[in-house]
C-alpha cells in the first residue's frame, strides 16, 4: 500500500464504541489510515448509562492505555444490592469501576483526534444508498461527482450540520451510531428487529442531596430496584453525584404519567431512596432490545450498540461495545495491511466480523436476555430475591454465572483469515455470504 494514500474510514457515532475503535485503529494504524469520527451530538454529550464498567470493560480501556485515568476517575464496584417488595440481598460480583460517561467517551475522543483522527461534531451521518455495487455510483448529481471519477470508493456518506450537506466517500465505514441507529436504515441487509413489548431506557445524573440520605447507595455498590415494570439503577460517582439508569415499561410509563413518576414509583415498590423529582431531569433512550441478523455488508460494518442489544440489567453493553471496537480495528487494521485505497473491501473482512460478532457478543445477549422473563414475574423476582437472601448456594451460584458472562473477549492474534475461515469464502461470491453465518460455523477461540 502506498503510504502516499492512505485508505480512507469513517465512523458515525463517537460513543464508546466508535471513539474507542478510532482510538484503537489509530494506534494500530495512524499512517496508513485517514480516520474521520462523526457525531450528531454537541460534544461532549450526556448519555444514559448505568456508567459501571465491568471487568472486561475494564480489561480494553487498559489496553487502549486508559487504565490509570480509569483508576482515578473512578469508582470501585464489587458487589450487587439487589432490592425488590420482598427484601434485599447482596451479590459480590467481580470488581468493575463506575465512570460517569460524558467523562469517559470525551476522554477517548481528545486522545483519538491527539493521534490525528478527525472528529466532525455536530454532524448527522447517512450511508447513501443509492450505490451500484456493480462499480458504478448512482443518484448524485454529476457536478458533485465529477472531480471523484474513477475513485472506486465502496461506500459514499451524506453528512449534514447547520452549514450544510456534503458527501464524503470512505474505504470502509463503522457505523457505531447507537440503539436504532439510523445511519444505514435505507439498507435492507440490515433490516432491524426491536421486541415489541421492550423497554426504553431513562437516566440522570443527581446531586446527592437529592437523595434520602438513608438509603444513598454505599461506597462499591451498585444498587438496583426492582419492580414488576421496571428497575432502576444507582451508583456513586467519584464526585460524590449519583448516577441513576432504569428499564421502564413503556405502557406503564405512559399510564403512570412519564417516565419520572415511573422512577420515583419503582423506588418506592422496591424500598429505594426518595428522590426528589425536580432532581430526575431523565433523558430517554428507543426501545432497547433489537438485533439485526446481519452486521456487515458491503464496506459497512456495525459496531456497539447498533449492532443489537438486550436490557441492561447485566451491565454488560459497555463491555461490549469495547471489545467489539478492539477487535473491528484490529480486523480493519490487517485488512489495511493487505489492501489499498478503493480495494479496501473484501468479503472476508465482512464475514470474519459477522463471524467474531456472533461467537463473541451475541452469544452473551441471548444468555443476558434469559434473565428479561425473570424480571417481569413479580412472584420469580421476589423467590429470587429471597432466597438469594436466605439459601447459602444461591448467592455464589449466581456470583458464579455473572463470572461466566465476564469471560475473556478475544484471544491474542486472532486474524481476519481466523474469523472467517469457519469456511473460506470465495471473493467471486456475493458478501451476501455472510448471511451463512450460522452458530454451526461458528468460530470459537
Ligand atoms: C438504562 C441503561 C443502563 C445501562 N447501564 C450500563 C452499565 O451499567 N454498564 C454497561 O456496560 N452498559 C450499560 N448500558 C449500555 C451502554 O450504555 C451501551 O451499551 C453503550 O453506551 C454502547 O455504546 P455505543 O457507542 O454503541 O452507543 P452510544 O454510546 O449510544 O453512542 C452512539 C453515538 O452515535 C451518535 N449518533 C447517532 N446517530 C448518528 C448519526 N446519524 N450520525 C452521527 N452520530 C450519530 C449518538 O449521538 C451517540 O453519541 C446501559 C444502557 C442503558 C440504556
């Protein structure tokens, strides 16, 4: 590859997931890659989270040389309170840190642009699809073409701000723009599911005098209520402010009068602290579980959160996006390697994340997603509630499957050739192998 031109990547959405696979690509690959990360959001931006990292959340950040930062800014949790109508039990879970997230996201986004990524804010990104994969680009104008003749760009983006639309063209795009993401919408291989009766997230950051100072979450402690509609989570920050995060019921909210009554409701049911309500400004997230049956497809790949999620109750979606991000640069990072600018794409890189996503992320949502049943049966709740309370096993069983979840993402060296060699793809066919993909050709490493 000519160091003259370097193939040129955009990602959509500076969360964790797309600033941190910048991050990393950027390590890997600063000289031979043009990275431009794209942002909807005034940056930096709030986000609702229940901000607590787990372990292998953990583990990438310090890869990604954020580890003493992470120490610093944040907070150590090692166990559960787990509260419902019933009572209350402590589960110990492995020690993660809670991080505000504003906080977090900013922090891998000053040192991705430090390391020449450039980040565009304030600006909505569309994949175009109106591409001729046949080599031909069709539905833009001729003048806005006509300098680009002969590039053979896979994939065009529409970028809008307040100034204006203009199209850019990039190698490869990550599209990494959160729950629903809309960036790639117009395109069929990445038809959507959303569970129907899901819930919408909400949170808030909140002054602790906000909250009854009783029944303030301790120090290490992620508390969490739960209610037959809901639950709502809340840690301590380092600066002594409280995150809160819930599931709410859509329904439910809707009957209650919003979700802010829905909060305060839940609390109640399952013995949390009051809240004042001016101080629960909640911002809201679309519902949140979904998938798509496909994360890739031609010169478009789908990182973190739009690639599909489950309810949060498992606090595993940061840890997700991460290693997901870590694993994407490396597998964009050899393709780069190996290709050039306008030749960047090849099926095989599609297929080896289709093939890692699947083994590796989505195998964990659908283990996360067996607890949403348990959530809503107020009698399971409450006989789980119990007798984690009161039978000596059941505490470190349940310790022991929430270890299960956290097992390593990846190993060292894993290559494209790797992941997609389940089977060994032909470049003559169609990427639309990809949808072949099925847990028989997993891989597993
Ligand atoms: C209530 C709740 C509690 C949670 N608690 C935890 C927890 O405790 N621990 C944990 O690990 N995970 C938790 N999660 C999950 C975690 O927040 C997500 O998995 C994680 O934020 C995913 O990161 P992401 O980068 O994929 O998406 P996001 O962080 O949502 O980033 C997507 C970005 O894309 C931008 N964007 C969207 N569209 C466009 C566009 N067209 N153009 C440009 N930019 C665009 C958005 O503005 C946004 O900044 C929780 C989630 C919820 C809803």
């Amino acid at each position: 590859m000519s160091a003259r031109t370097p193939v040129r990547v955009a990602v959509i959405g500076a969360g964790l997931a797309g600033a941190a696979f910048a991050l990393r690509l950027a390590q890997r690959a600063s000289d031979a890659a043009q990275i431009t990360l794209i942002e909807r959001s005034a940056w930096p931006r709030a986000k609702v989270c229940g901000c607590c990292l787990n372990e292998g959340a953990v583990q990438c950040l310090e890869q990604l040389g954020f580890g003493e930062w992470c120490r610093d800014a944040g907070v150590v949790v090692d166990r559960v309170l787990l509260c419902s109508a019933t009572g209350r039990a402590t589960i110990a879970k492995r020690p993660g840190l809670a991080i505000l997230r504003s906080d977090l996201d900013e922090m891998l986004v000053s040192e991705a642009v430090s390391l020449g990524v450039r980040f565009e804010p304030r600006t909505s990104a569309a994949i175009v699809e109106d591409y001729d994969w046949g080599g031909n680009r069709g539905g833009m104008k001729a003048g806005a073409r006509g300098a680009r003749d002969g590039d053979r760009s896979p994939r065009s983006l529409r970028l809008r701000t307040q100034a204006g639309d203009r199209v850019i063209d990039a190698d490869v795009v990550v599209a990494a723009d959160g729950l629903g993401g809309a960036s790639c919408g117009a395109d069929p291989a990445f038809a959507e599911r959303v569970d129907a009766d899901g819930r919408f997230g909400v949170g808030c950051v909140i002054d602790a005098a906000a909250v009854e100072p009783a029944r303030m979450p301790g120090d290490g402690e992620i508390a969490m209520y739960v209610a037959p509609h809901a639950y709502v989570g809340l840690v301590r920050l380092r600066d002594g402010r409280v995150n809160l995060a819930a599931a709410v019921d859509v329904a439910w909210a809707r009957d209650l009068g919003g979700p802010a009554a829905a909060v305060g409701q839940t609390l109640r049911i399952a013995g949390g602290p009051v809240i004042s309500p001016e101080a629960l400004q909640l911002r809201g997230t679309s519902r949140l579980t979904r998938s798509r049956r496909r994360v890739a497809s031609r010169g478009v790949l789908l990182l973190g959160d739009s690639a599909g999620y489950v309810e949060p109750f498992t606090g595993e979606g940061m840890a997700w996006a991460l290693a997901g991000a870590m694993q994407l640069a490396e597998l964009v990072g050899s393709a780069i390697g190996a290709g050039e600018r306008g030749k960047l794409w090849r099926d095989e890189l599609g297929i080896a994340w289709q093939n890692w996503h699947q083994s590796h992320i989505r195998s964990r949502q659908r283990s996360c997603a067996l607890i949403k049943p348990l959530l809503r049966s107020p009698l399971v709740t409450r006989a789980s509630v119990w007798s984690l309370a009161h039978v000596p096993l059941v505490s470190p069983t349940v310790s022991r499957l929430a270890r299960h979840l956290e097992r390593p993402y990846f190993e060292a060296n894993e290559t494209i050739a790797h992941h997609a060699g389940a089977r060994s793809p032909d470049n003559s066919r169609s990427n639309d192998d990809a949808r072949l993909v099925t847990p028989a050709t997993r891989v597993t490493t």
